[in-house]
C-alpha cells in the first residue's frame, strides 16, 4: 500500500530514510539501541534487587479485582493506544512495536521512580496496585509518542520514555499532590502527556520531507487498525478512571457510570460533526470521541447525574 508519492514503509527502509532504521552495508541497523537496551535492563534488576512483594494489604478477593481492573489497563496501554497510532501507514508497524517496548520499559522504570519518591528507601515493597498506579506514567509516554511517532529512532525512543517516566511523577506526586488537585489520572496525564509531547517535537525538530509526507498518510486498512485501537481506549477508558478509587465503593461504581455516559454523549456528538468538511475522518472520530472520557475523568466520582455526564462529554 502506497504512502505519499506511492511509497511504503519497506521502500523508505530500503532508501535508508527510515528514521527508526539505516543501512549499513545493506543490513538493517538501529545503531546502538540493542546494548543500551540491555545496559539499562541490566540496572533495573540491579534496582529491583532489594526490593519485594507487599502482601499486607492485599487479600485473594481484593488481588483478583486488583489484576482485573490491571489487564483493562495493560489492554489500553498495549492494543488500544498501540493501534492507535496504525493508522499512520508508514509508522504502522513500528509504531506499535513501540508502544510494546515502551510499556515493557516503563512500567518497570515507573515502579521504581514512584516508589523511591512515595516511600524514601531503596528496599521498597509492591502491590498489585503499584502496578496500576505506574501504568500512568507509561500512558503519559505513550500519548507524547503520538507526536513523535515516525520521527524519532529507538534509541530515543528508549531515552524519551526515561525521561518522562521521571517529570511524570515529580509532577504528579509534587506538585498536584503538593497543591492537593483532585486527580483521576485523566485530565492530569493527557495534559501533561501532550505539553511534554509537543515540546520534545519541538526540540526535536520536524522530520525529513520525505519521511514526514509518507508519515502523515493513511489508507482504508490503517484506518481500520486505528479505529481498533481508539475502540480498546473506548471501552477500557472507565476502568482507568476508576482504577484509583476504592474497589466497590460507590464513588468507583459512580465514576464508571459517568465515565460510560460521557463516552456515549462524546461519541454521538463526533459522528454528528463528520459532516464538516475534513480530509482526514480517522484521527478526528477517534479522538472526539474520546473527548469525553477525557473531560469528566476529574469529576467522575461525583454525582453530576446521566443528564449532566452527557452534557460533559457532549460538549
């Protein structure tokens, strides 16, 4: 499937243009991300190494529900905001292979930096909660690779989610703590997520011409795996809302509901508005629809009522 100028992500590879990819001596290289790769996994064991398991507050009924509202995450995170970025045809692949490095990388780096700056010991202990907690700082990753995606090498990549994983929780734990802000992990992270995004493609610079035309073009089958992964958001973006509030409780019970109705008042809205003149339908129904998700997440556990839920996510 051609992209711009009729060109596919194999011939960019091949010219050598591929900014993930070069040629070196017709063999594929990606120069020295593999041994930085294992370097920092050879330190994060050395991390790891004092720590261990917290089972004092986690009983086998409150674990189950735990690891449960854990894979819905882990199923955003991975196909959700993975084949999100497909729709891209010629960053398809390694958009989503990425995203797979970037969750493995960042969920252990997230782990360690929230624990160091929540319990101030380098033996620290983990829940299956901790779990859920640092998958925040891998989403906030992700979303910023939305504006890098096609333009930065693995090794970046490897550096960038480092980096964030870091300014992520200073910013949550310091400063939205520090000045007490309700937090859901919705409207924080996508803000910060997409500040921090913009800036590192600012400093980055843009892509090369060729590469950038090829990258901003789609075709009907890339559509279709992004309007996959924008369906995995949809329907596992209440259990993130809602994965930070107390398990049965009805603040959680509320914040599911408020987060579905908002979705479906967000989504009604998006393909009400398709008849505006736009080129490219995909990114502007996937994302508007999830609009809403997005704009109730910090007042999801209160009781604004359907009506009012709707009203958020509609407007």
């Amino acid at each position: 499937m051609g992209g711009s100028n009729g060109k596919s992500n194999n011939d960019f590879v091949q010219e050598g243009k591929h900014p993930a990819l070069s040629l070196n001596k017709g063999k594929i290289s990606t120069g020295a991300f593999g041994p930085s790769a294992v370097f920092v996994q050879a330190m994060l064991i050395l991390c790891f190494w004092p720590t261990d398991y917290d089972f004092t507050a986690q009983t086998v009924f409150s674990a189950t529900i735990q690891y449960t509202v854990l894979s819905s995450v882990m199923t955003l995170l991975l196909v959700g905001m993975g084949f999100t970025y497909a729709y891209l045809q010629a960053y398809g692949l390694s958009a989503v292979g990425f995203s797979f490095f970037m969750t493995a990388l960042g969920m252990q780096w997230g782990l360690l930096v929230r624990g160091w700056i929540t319990q101030h010991t380098l033996a620290l202990s983990f829940s299956l909660l901790d779990f859920t907690q640092a998958s925040a700082g891998v989403l906030a990753c992700l979303i910023s690779f939305g504006a890098l995606a096609g333009k930065i090498s693995p090794l970046q990549t490897l550096v960038l989610t480092l980096m964030e994983v870091v300014c992520y929780f200073a910013n949550q734990i310091w400063i939205l703590g520090g000045l007490d802000v309700n937090d859901n992990s919705t409207i924080s992270v996508c803000v910060f997520a997409a500040t921090f995004g913009l800036a590192a493609s600012f400093v980055h610079g843009p892509a090369r011409d060729a590469v950038a035309k090829a990258g901003v073009a789609s075709n009907y089958h890339s559509e279709i795996f992004g309007f996959l992964g924008a369906l995995f958001l949809w329907l596992n973006w209440p259990n993130l809302v809602s994965a930070f509030l107390a398990k049965g409780s009805a603040a959680e019970r509320c914040a599911l509901m408020n987060c579905i109705f908002a979705l479906l008042g967000s989504t009604v809205v998006a393909f009400a508005a398709t008849t505006m003149p736009t080129k490219r339908l995909y990114p502007f129904l996937a994302l508007a629809s999830l609009a809403g998700g997005v704009a109730i997440g910090d007042v999801a556990n209160v009781q604004v009522r359907p009506g009012g839920a709707i009203l958020i996510g509609a407007t």
